[in-house]
C-alpha cells in the first residue's frame, strides 16, 4: 500500500512535466537543432541584416545626422501624416472589417459568395494598379463628380481600400467558432441585442479584432505604391513618408546624404511599427486571459 501511495505522486510529477514540456516546446534533440539554425539563418538574411543595415546607415552622420534628417519640418510633416492615416484606417478597419464579417458569417443573402470575392481582390492586385483605380473614380475626372486627388481624405479611403481584408479575414473564423448557446441563453433571459454583444460576443472577437487591426496598421505605414497617385505628393499636405523616402533616394546631388536621410526616415518607421506589435501584443495577451 505504501508502494502504491509513493508512486502516485512520483506519477503526477512525471505527467506535470510532461505538460510542461508540450507547452513549452520539446528540447532540441536530432534534426531539431539543424532546423532550428536554418530557420535563424534564413530569417536573419531576409529580415534581420536588411532592417539592421537600414538602421546603421541613418546613423552614418551620428546621432545629430539622424535627428537632423527626422525633425527637419518636411520629414516631421511627412512622418505625422503617415502615422496618424495609419491609426485611423486601422480603428476603422477594426469597426467596418467587424461589421462585414458578422454580416458574411451570421447573415444569409443572394450575393455572398460574390461578396467574398471582391473582399479578396485587394490582396491579389498589385497596389500600383489599386493606385491607378482611386485616381480614375475620385481624380480630377472623377466619373462620379467626388474629387479627393491631393487630399487627406483620398489618403484615406485609398488605405482603407487596400487593407479591407485584414481584419475581415482575422474575425471571419472566430465567428464561425462561437459558441452560441450562450448567446441564446442571455437573450432568454431578456438581454437585449447590444448586452449580448458586449458582455458575450465582443470578449471573444477582440483578439482577433486586434490582430486584424495591427496588420492593417503595418500594411499602410509602409503603403507607397496606391498612394503615390491620389496624393500628388503635395509638401506639408499629403506627401506621406513612403514618397519622402523615394524623392530622397532620387537626390543625385549628395547621393551619400540622401540615403542616409532616407534611412532615418524608414528608421523611424520600423520603430512606430514595432512599437505598435509589442503594445498590441501585450493588449491582445490581455484580452486572452480575462476571457
């Protein structure tokens, strides 16, 4: 009896670490290393060394050089402007991209396979054509009479356009996971439509809601090629930092300088969008725990 009573616990250790190691991860043993150093190898060619030699080089004139090229008034207008058209698209995509989803997952319409469809086209099409396609309907010959060439408004829509599926994509497959017994519970018990959704539905939605969010934030902070046409590039009005950058690159006066101005300014971006990951990670953590 003793026997017995001891290997319990000697047991429930075993299968206490057991646990441990499939939530950890199992310790690197045969083909696991070389996988493993392949995969660092293969990440650090095409991520790490790019990003670190963009880095380096905004400091090619030291510290001065680097804040000289990011506060001079043209790249402080230029960096505002693409960061805080970022946010917005973003927090609208998390809004609308919601909205089109619930609609996709709980409604039933003639038209939804088609729906799904054209909420699809703007990963397939390259963003210069995206670009050409904004001008055409709102430039300067706009077919129906709305002109937002050179505005911050046409910035706008022309983001939201090209970052439609993220958040749609994001929230479509925890829609289909809930479980609605739930909700069909609380409005049995007289909870109106808006109860239901706030305290049962949006607890569930918001990961997802907020990684859809997070990736239409990165997708527009770098956007460049749908912009480029509706904007105009106006100086302290709709030149975005993307175009800042180009026109820097293009400098052949002092090819040297330019490039290292133009690294600061992709400098500063990398740094709001990595910013923006790790806030938005830690939010999303959050989130997972209290539901």
């Amino acid at each position: 009896m003793t026997a017995v009573l001891d290997d319990q616990p000697a047991g429930g250790a075993q299968r206490s670490r057991r646990l441990r190691r499939t939530r950890s991860g199992q310790p690197l043993r045969g083909w696991s290393g070389t996988t493993l150093g392949v995969s660092v190898l293969w990440l650090s060619l095409l991520v790490l060394l790019p990003l670190a030699a963009v880095v380096g080089r905004s400091f090619d004139y030291g510290w001065s050089g680097f804040t000289s090229a990011i506060t001079n008034r043209e790249a402080a207008s230029a960096l505002r402007l693409t960061i805080g058209i970022s946010v917005l698209t973003a927090l609208i995509n998390a809004v609308m991209g919601l909205l089109v989803g619930w609609v996709l997952v709980r409604e039933r319409f003639r038209g939804a396979g088609l729906l799904e469809m054209v909420i699809d086209i703007p990963f397939a099409l390259p963003t210069v054509v995206a670009g050409i396609v904004m001008l055409t309907l709102y430039g300067g010959d706009s077919p129906v009479g709305v002109h937002l060439g050179g505005t911050r408004v046409g910035l706008v829509v022309t983001l939201l356009f090209v970052t439609l599926p993220f958040t749609v994509r994001t929230v479509q497959p925890v829609l289909l996971q809930l479980d609605r017994d739930a909700e069909q519970a609380a409005a049995s018990l007289g909870a109106p439509p808006s109860v239901v959704f706030r305290r049962i539905i949006l607890p569930q939605v918001l990961p997802a809601l907020i990684s859809g969010a997070t990736l239409a934030f990165a997708r527009a902070l770098g956007e460049y090629g749908s912009l480029v046409f509706i904007s105009y590039n106006l100086p302290f009005k709709t030149e975005i930092a993307s175009s800042l950058i180009y026109g820097k690159l293009q400098d052949s006066d002092s090819p040297l300088r330019a490039t290292q101005q133009a690294s600061a300014i992709a400098t500063v971006l990398l740094i709001a969008s990595a910013l923006v990951l790790v806030v938005l990670d830690q939010l999303q953590r959050r989130v997972a725990r209290r539901g």
